[in-house]
C-alpha cells in the first residue's frame, strides 16, 4: 500500500498530480492553518506530512505516543517553526526547499531597494488619494542608489545573489557582514567583521539571515541606532531577526530613513504603528511567490518524500 501523505496548506495543481501518482493524499482544501487538535491528527494517521511555514511543529506533536510521521517535507527554506532538535531526537526526519527560490526573493529585495529609496508607496498613495498636484522639481524627492553603499547581513544564497545584482545592475559598493568567511564571490565586495561598523558605513542594510534560533533579534534595538538616519532597511529573510518594535520607533522619529519589509514578527499580524507609517514599503511574505517558484519548491518537497520512501538518500535533510 502507498504511504499516506497529509498536505497542510493548498499546494500548485502539478505538485497535486504529483503527490497522487506515488502517494495516498489528504488536502487542505479550504487552505486554513491547521490547528493543533488537526495536527495532532495528522502525526498520528499519516506516514508523511507536507508543511509550510504556518505549521507549528512542536515537541508535543513529535512525542506524541502514537505518532505515525517518519518524515515531514516543508515547502521552504525556514524551518523556525519546527522543533528540529525532537525531530532528531524522536526519528522524524526533516526536509526543506532550498536553492529554488532565491531569484523570486531577491527580485523582492530588490523592488523593496527601490520602492523605499525611491518613496513609491508615498508617491502612490498621494496619487490614489487625489493629491498629487503635478510635476515638481523639487518635492518628494527619493535617493538614487547608484554608487551607494548596500550593507548585507548574511551571506548565504540570496544574500550573494542580491549583492550581486546590487553591484553589477545598480552600481552599488557593497559590504558584507557573515560569520564564516566567504571565499566564492562573483563580484566586488568588501567584509566586515564589526557589524556596528556594517551597519554605520552603509546606506541600505538588506537583512538575508537564517532561521536559526540563535538570529532572533540579531539586529536588536542598540544595534540599530548605529544606523544613520539617512540610511534604509531591507528584510526578505525573518521577521524575528530584528527588534520590530524598536524599528518602528526609529520610523516613527525619523532616525531612519525608511524601511522595505516582506517579513513580520508574529505573522499575519502586523501591528498599526506599522502600518500607518508613510516611509515603509510592506509586502506579505511574498519572497518566494510566483507560480514557478512555488511549483519548484513543492516538486522538491515531493522529490523528498519519494526519495525517503524509497529508502534512497534523501535530497535536503537537515
């Protein structure tokens, strides 16, 4: 008999077809978070399961006495949201998606560059508004990022590949802030090994740090007054690795120049401070959302499963 496979969020229609030809598959039709009682359920009843980001993938669930699950394919990179010391600890092997999605994310980082260097959504909330008043050479000017300074903090696959773009498509000087020596760049970048001088040299800091639990406010409230007021920041990696409130308080006083955000502490809820600030750029988590890139991940999460069912290595286990 096939092995059974819940899936916990709604899924591209080729992954769908895929799954169905190695596998008996339950759907998430309704495409609603799960909710613990569900996924206790699922522990239980199926071999595998196909998570997300919005699945909580506690010690509870993976001690469960008669849990089911030998393997869990999350579909994305991230896996903060999944106890993986119990995983080890209690046999349940853990894969994710890497690789795929890192041009769809840095597309994103770089609309965010832009649309916050450049006042986009002021500039376009004024003119859904009715209040634009026409050309002028003198108001709401942006920042051109040509020949400035872009600070990366993380250097794994997104960070390089926006550092790049950065450099080679908007003439930016980049830096970068990693904490193991990057030997394999493709273009020109200078290191720095002092985040506070990172963060007080550049004019754009673009955040690209793991999930790793020892990130969670890496860019903490101390850490961000070293940031000029004319600078930017950027974050397509967690909303966690930076003190979100004292982020808002920095905007709000305008100790920094703005902020472009697909990520948020405690998702979907994004505080009001927040949301009412005129210099930031928000965007729901979308680093990853286009119909290929999704598709990949998804093909690559079934890839996993087939791969640990056929008692072959598997592809991305952590």
């Amino acid at each position: 008999m096939k092995p059974k496979i819940i899936v916990t969020r709604d899924i591209p229609d080729e992954v769908e077809s895929k799954l169905k030809q190695y596998f008996r598959v339950s759907f998430n039709r309704e495409d609603k978070v799960f909710s613990n009682e569900i996924l206790e359920k699922a522990m239980e009843n199926a071999d595998g399961i196909v998570c997300t980001v919005t699945d909580n993938i506690t010690e509870k669930l993976l001690t469960l006495p008669n849990k089911k699950v030998k393997i869990i394919a999350n579909i994305g990179v991230g896996v903060d949201h999944i106890d993986l010391q119990s995983a080890k600890q209690n046999n349940v092997i853990i894969t994710n998606t890497p690789d795929v999605l890192t041009e769809a994310t840095v597309d994103i980082a770089t609309l965010l560059l832009l649309s916050v260097t450049r006042n986009a959504f002021l500039m376009e909330t004024m003119l859904r508004k009715g209040e634009w008043k026409g050309f002028s050479l003198t108001e709401n000017l942006g920042v051109g990022v040509r020949g400035k300074t872009l600070g990366l903090v993380g250097m794994g696959r997104i960070g390089k590949a926006f550092g790049k773009r950065a450099h080679e498509v908007f003439g930016m000087k980049v830096l970068y802030y990693n904490r193991s020596p990057v030997t394999d760049l493709k273009f020109e970048a200078s290191v720095r090994f002092d985040l506070d001088a990172l963060l007080e040299e550049s004019d754009v800091i673009s955040l690209h740090l793991s999930s790793d639990k020892g990130n969670k406010n890496f860019i903490s409230k101390s850490r961000m007054k070293k940031i000029r007021p004319s600078s930017f920041l950027i974050n397509t990696s967690r909303g966690d690795v930076i003190d979100q409130m004292a982020l808002i308080d920095l905007l709000e006083k305008k100790k920094l120049a703005g902020a472009g955000l697909d990520v948020f502490l405690n998702e979907p809820n994004v505080p009001l401070r927040l949301r009412r600030l005129s210099n930031v750029t928000l965007y729901p988590h979308i680093g990853s959302a286009t119909h290929e890139t999704r598709t990949k991940m998804g093909m690559l999460a079934v890839e996993n499963l087939i791969a640990f069912f056929n008692e072959k290595k598997v592809i991305n286990q952590l």
